[in-house]
C-alpha cells in the first residue's frame, strides 16, 4: 500500500473511532508525509528557480539575437543601396560617350 493510502486509513480508523486527529501528531506516517510534502516543495522551489534562470537567459539570447539581426538588416539595406548607386553609376557611365584624349 502507498503511503498516502496508508495515511488515508489511519485517518479513516481515527475518524471511526471518533478519536481527536491532533493525537496523530507526531505518528511516523504523518512525520513521513511531511517529509515528502518538505522535500517536494524544496525540489519543486529549486525546479522553478533553475527554470527562472533559464528564461531569463533565453530573453538575454532572444535580445543579442534581435540586435543582431537588426545589424544584418541594416547591412543588407546598405549594400542593395550602394549595388543600386553603383549601377546607376555604370549605366551613366555606358551612356556618356568616351573622353576625347
């Protein structure tokens, strides 16, 4: 039997002899459940801790990866800018006739 089926009988046999359930202070199956509920909410806080701090660098890497794609952005901008400068400048070029030497 699992312990918190052991503890529900206890409590059931304690109710059925119409005794006080403060006289289980201090049993070994109530010590031990409150154990286990200790040692679940102290995994479980560190759990929630180690998950905080993975959030918060995963939002730390979500920004650096933001900014850089804002810069790859940026670059891409300026160079299709600087390519369409650059062939107006060709094809004017290809337009003007040569230099007399």
């Amino acid at each position: 039997m699992q312990h918190s089926e052991q503890l529900a009988e206890l409590v059931s046999t304690y109710r059925g002899q119409d005794r006080d359930l403060r006289d289980l202070d201090g049993h070994p199956l109530l010590a031990e459940g409150m154990r286990s509920i200790e040692k679940y909410l102290q995994v479980s806080g560190d759990a929630r801790d180690a998950l905080l701090e993975n959030v918060e660098r995963l939002s730390e890497t979500v920004r650096e990866a933001q900014a850089m794609l804002d810069v790859l952005k940026r670059s891409r901008e300026a160079r299709e800018l600087s390519r369409e400068r650059f062939t107006s400048k060709a094809r004017q070029a290809l337009d003007t006739p040569p230099m007399p030497e």
